[in-house]
C-alpha cells in the first residue's frame, strides 16, 4: 500500500444505478453493468439482477489474462479467486450477485473480468475492473478513456510510462506488453505495437469491415511483468452508418504457367465485393498482365507473346473503390513462369477423313497423315474406334477402315489421335474421321434342325437358319443349279458356312434357308455364318451332334403330325383332312421320312443327288409309336440327299386316337409333341 505524498491511481468507480425501462421485465437486466474494485475496496459488490419470476439464468464469468482474482456469490454457489466461472440459477429464488475480488499475489495494474449474463431471451454483460496499488514500479496509460465515433478519424495514440513511487523524480523504463479483450464485438481494433520499452507510444486503428451501426466496447492493457504494474485503456465506438468495404478474393498471389512460344494459360478469375454502393477500378502495373471487369467478377489472363527469356515474372493488379471505401486499394500479387520453348507438333491434313463402305465389299482405300514433330522426341498415334486403324512409320501415318465388323448401314464417326512426348505444344492432335456405310447385313436369330424346327443340327442333315436380310430373293434351287449331280453352294450371291464348310443351299428368302449342312465329324458348338450380296453375317453358334433325328411333319388346320406315307400315296392323318389323307390302321405298312440319322452304309458322298437305284443305309432305327418300339424294315437314304426314309409296320393292339410317335437311332430321340392318327 503506498502512502504519503503518493496518491493511489484508481479507475474511478461509475455506478449506473438501476432505472427501469419501459416494457420492465420483458428482458433481462441489472443495475449497473461496471463495477470498480481496488485493492483498498475489494468488495463485494451488490449487483441487483431482475427479470420475470422463473426465469433461468446462465452466468459465465472470466478474468483477462487467465488471472484467479474474481469472487461471486450467486445464492448458495460461491467462487472465490478463480479466473473462470460458471452457475445457473433462477429468479426470484437468486435475484442478485455479489462482486469481490481477492488480492492473491496480483502485481500493481489494472485487472478485468467479464460477468455475461443469459437467458432464454436477452443476454447482458458486466465489466468489473480491478485496481491493485501495491507494487514497485506501476504504469500508466494515457488517455484512459478512448471514444471513437463513426464517421469520424478511425485511428489515435496511447502513451505507456512508468512511475517509482520510491525515486519519482527518476526516469524508470521497464519492459511492457500490450494486448487488447473486446468487451463487444471482435477484431475491429488493431494496436501498431505488442511490446517495448517505457516511455512507450501505441497507436490504435480501427477496423470496421465487419461491423454494423451499433456501439462497441475494447480494453487495450499494458503489461509490465513481474514486480511491476499494469494499466487499461478503454476504448468505446459509436458506429453510425457504415463506410464502403471493399474485398477481392482470393487474395492472391495468383501463379501462372507458361512456355516460350507456346499457348496463353487459362485464365483464373477474382470476385471483388462492394458494399456501400459505387464502383470499383481495376488496373495492373505489367503489359503481360491483362484484367477486365464485369460485375463482380474480374477476369486475369497473361500473354506470353512477349517474352523471349524463361524465368519468373511479378505484377501486381489494383482494385480501388471510391475515396474513403474501407479495404481500398487491394493489391493481388501476380507471378508468371515463363518455360524453356516446348516441342511442337502438327498433323496434316487436320481432317476430316471421309471414307465410304458397301456392307458386303471391299475395304475402302487407305488414306495418309503427314506428322511434323519438333524439338526430338517420337509420337504415338491411337484410334477410338475398332473399325479405324491407324499405322505411323517414319512421319507418315495410314489410316484404313476394317470393316469385318461392321453389320448396320449408317454414319460412323471415329478419331484419330496423334500424341508427342510430354509437354509437346499442339499435343494430342485430334484428326477426325467419317465412315458412310451403306447396304445390308445379313443377321442370323436361331439354326434349327430343318425337320423338328428345334436348335442344335447334325452332318449332311437339313438345316433351317432363321433371321433377316439373308437373301433379297425368294426361290429354291432349280434343276439347272445341280451340276453333274453337284448340289449349289450358292443361290442369288447367298451362302452359308457351317463350322468353316460350305452347305448346300436348297432354299433362300429373306428371313429363312434351308440348307443341307455338310459332313462334318465334330460334335458341340460350331460357328455358322451367313453371306448375302457380299456382306457376312456375324458367328451364330450352334449344337453340332452325329445323330440329330427328327421326323419331317406336315401342318393342316392347327396341328402338325409327323408325315406317315402309305404304300398308295395317302398319307396319315384323318379323313376329315380330304381324300389323301386316312387313318393307319395297326399291322399295315407305311413310311416315315427323317432327317439327322447319322452315318450310311456306305457313307453318301457329301454335296450330291443319290445315284439311281443305290440304297445308303443308316444304323438301327426304332419308330416309337404310343411308345410301341418298332423296328425299321429300312433306314436310308434313297432318292434325297439327308432325307432318310423309314419303312415299318405298325404293331398290332395300339389304341384309336392320335398316338405320339418319335424315331430313336443310336439311342438318341428325335423331339417330343409329334402324332399320327390311327382307326382300328
């Protein structure tokens, strides 16, 4: 405690009594939101809090400097010396606190704590200053009372000296640190200095970029250390209409990259925000450096046309709003990279190739690139398409079409692309390339047995191909088209291959042949393809099997039998079909024709019409009929390449009605769903 000549330096106490406002109880308050201590009055002070009965209030309360010297009461909670605080409570039960502090170990100066004040409404704070005199050596901040008013000068100047109570005619200059707590608000005050020696001149600036028109409160505290005091400044601002702000984001540096005789870099943007009405300008300080404004948006390009030397280039680009715009000017700074010239690459002719194509026909004529790459180095080329192929040898690049694929009339587009080494200015060149296909394409749907009409086929059988566009004409072979006996492999430009052979084609039309298929050993999946008017068919796969029986049937009235001929001609089938047709009676003889029974004895010459009077006969054969086994007189081959004949009695006992009938060779059936009609 000093005494004598030596007065005490104390903030004065300013006790704002409470008066209460219209509208009282609305909101929360209290009588006074500044109270004063000093370590010759440490409280406690009484700090009358009102509000509606039942309100809840939260109390948060902290020290500037983290330093333990506060005391409150609030009802029964009790804090005594802390830095931090914290209770709830609710009114009437709790409708005061009680301020104090307590001296500790606390160096002369000036101490501030914040008491805020919540509830679910409205929240108040109160400021609670702390003057300790005891000590060696005190500062002193002046002016001790800063106000600032908007519009108005947004900067001054505070003066930090220190006093020995003990030699006061004696020049003391000690270390101090300056810090500053906002008591509203954030980050609008700036101080020019953060520490230094007494006597000690701090200007303070004020920024107002992100406030409203209100009123704010700040502390500026001078610190000088162990064994000496400190001291507070504070600052108020009445903020009354806002100035212009300016801000331009990003804030920069913006980098740009480029190389010696080469492309200008993409250009990169800024987004300038101006509140408080106006215009902005924008310029640079470099002639490579080019800016254009539109709206909020600044556009930044560079031209590199200029430069000769590689190396780093600086400018600056200037946004200025008008006079007195908060923020303004705002400098973005700007570097560019100038790169060692790159590789060049050029491609001619730039394209488009046209090529054109008849499904069916020869590959159109290759065509050529001329490749200039500069600066060393090799190329690659590539194409987007499987029907465009592209071959480089030296400079030279042969661009051909490969049609095998192709199956739809139309118009392809593909690309060529020729890349050099990385870095290489005009690289990838992109040669386009357009196709004209015209014509048709033969598509295949399902290869059948030609008697049972069911997929999966055998040698020198007959064959169905089922599908569209496999022939543009309608017939069968004429008897001119046999040749020394010789079946036709083609009709009308149509031809089938089954497993890489020639069939022999009987009938054309344009969604269905009928071919007989060649000798072949293989058994399972064999490719079959068909060529119409030049153009192929893509690979349909089918079942090859040795023995594929099946019986060749006729279809009247919705119901399809298998053709039982009688020794007269008649053929089976029930009277109410016509004169040639009538029931089998069982024990009479008739014959079946099949297709698919395999291997003869001796074997038939694959492609030809059967020699008169010459007999090829098949293995065992076995007619199912009602599931009766009867066994062949004949199986063979007689009259008709891969129509075999079969030749049986039917057996006695079999029931009236339209029996099942199926034919068996080597253990193999031909397809279910097959009758005849048979009258006792």
């Amino acid at each position: 405690m000093l005494s004598g000549k030596f007065a005490h330096w104390v903030i004065p106490a300013v006790l704002v009594f409470f008066a209460a406002p219209c509208g009282w109880g609305q909101f929360l308050s209290v009588s006074q939101d500044n109270v004063t201590l000093s370590s010759n009055s440490p409280g406690p002070v009484t700090v009358q809090i009102a509000a509606p009965n039942g309100t809840t209030v939260n109390l948060q309360a902290s020290t500037t400097g983290g330093y333990p010297w506060l005391g409150l009461r609030a009802g029964s909670q009790t804090f005594n010396g802390v830095a931090n605080a914290a209770a709830t409570f609710t009114l009437p039960a709790v409708s005061s606190i009680d301020i104090s502090a307590v001296l500790g170990n606390l160096k002369p100066g000036n101490y501030v704590a914040l008491i805020t004040l919540t509830s679910s409404t409205s929240s108040i704070t109160i400021s609670v200053t702390f003057n300790v005199t005891i000590g060696v050596v005190a500062l002193m901040v002046a002016p001790k009372n800063i106000p600032f008013q908007y519009p108005g000068a947004l900067s001054t100047q505070v003066n930090v000296t220190s006093i020995d109570p003990n030699n006061p005619n004696q020049a003391t200059r000690v270390p101090v640190t300056m810090s500053v707590a906002y008591k509203t608000g954030s980050g609008w005050l700036n101080i020019s200095s953060t520490s230094g020696m007494t006597p000690l001149t701090v200007t303070i600036t004020l920024d107002l970029a992100n406030l409203s028109a209100q009123n704010y409160q700040a502390y500026v505290t001078a610190d000088g250390g162990a064994g000496v005091g400190n001291d507070i400044a504070v600052v108020s601002l009445a903020v009354q209409s806002l100035p212009a702000n300016l801000s331009v984001s990003p804030p920069g540096p913006l980098n740009f990259t480029a190389q010696l005789g080469g492309q200008a870099p993409q250009a990169q943007t800024l987004s300038v925000t101006l509140t408080g009405g106006g215009s902005y300008q924008v310029v640079s300080t470099q002639p490579w450096l080019k800016v254009s404004a539109s709206g909020s948006t600044v556009t930044v390009t560079v031209d590199p046309t200029g430069f000769a030397t590689a190396g780093q280039y600086q400018g600056l680009i200037t946004v200025t709003g008008p006079p007195g715009t908060l923020g303004s000017p705002a400098n973005v700074s700007v570097t560019l990279t100038m790169q060692p010239a790159a590789p060049s690459l050029g491609v001619s002719p730039p394209g488009p190739l046209n090529f054109s194509y008849q499904l069916g026909g020869q590959a159109p004529q290759a065509q050529t690139l001329t490749v200039n790459l500069t600066g060393g180095g090799s190329y690659q080329v590539s194409s987007n398409q499987p029907w465009l192929k592209a071959s480089a040898s030296g400079s030279t690049v042969t661009v051909s079409i490969d049609p095998s694929g192709l199956t739809t009339a139309g118009q392809l587009q593909g690309a060529i692309t020729v890349t050099g080494p990385a870095g290489t200015l005009n690289s990838p060149a992109t040669v386009n390339v357009n196709l004209s296909v015209s014509g048709t394409v033969p598509v295949i749907t399902d290869v059948q047995n030609g008697a049972s009409f069911v997929s999966g086929i055998g040698p020198q059988s007959w064959v169905t191909v089922r599908g569209a566009n496999l022939a543009s004409t309608t017939r069968t072979w004429r008897s001119d088209e046999i040749v020394n006996g010789a079946l036709p492999i083609m009709l009308d430009g149509v031809s089938v291959n089954i497993d890489g052979k020639a069939a022999y084609v009987y009938y054309i039309s344009p969604t269905q042949l009928n071919v007989l298929s060649p000798a072949d050993p293989a058994t399972g999946p064999v490719p079959v393809k068909v060529t119409a008017g030049g153009a192929a068919s893509a690979v349909f796969t089918t079942s090859l099997q040795t023995y594929s029986p099946a019986l060749f049937t006729y279809f009247v009235n919705g119901t399809t039998r298998a053709a039982g001929v009688f020794p007269d001609g008649k053929i089976a089938g029930p009277t109410s079909l016509g004169p040639a047709y009538r029931p089998a009676v069982p024990g009479e003889r008739l014959s079946f024709y099949a297709t698919g029974l395999g291997p003869t004895t001796p074997q038939l010459p694959q492609g030809i019409v059967p020699p008169p009077g010459q007999f090829y006969n098949a293995s065992t054969t076995t007619v199912l009929v009602n599931n009766v086994p009867v066994t062949a007189d004949f199986a063979g081959i007689t009259q008709f390449a891969g129509v075999y004949q079969i030749n049986l009695v039917l057996p006695t006992g079999l029931p009236n009605g339209e029996l099942p009938v199926m034919v068996q060779v080597n253990g193999v059936r031909s397809p279910s769903g097959l009758t005849m009609t048979v009258q006792n």
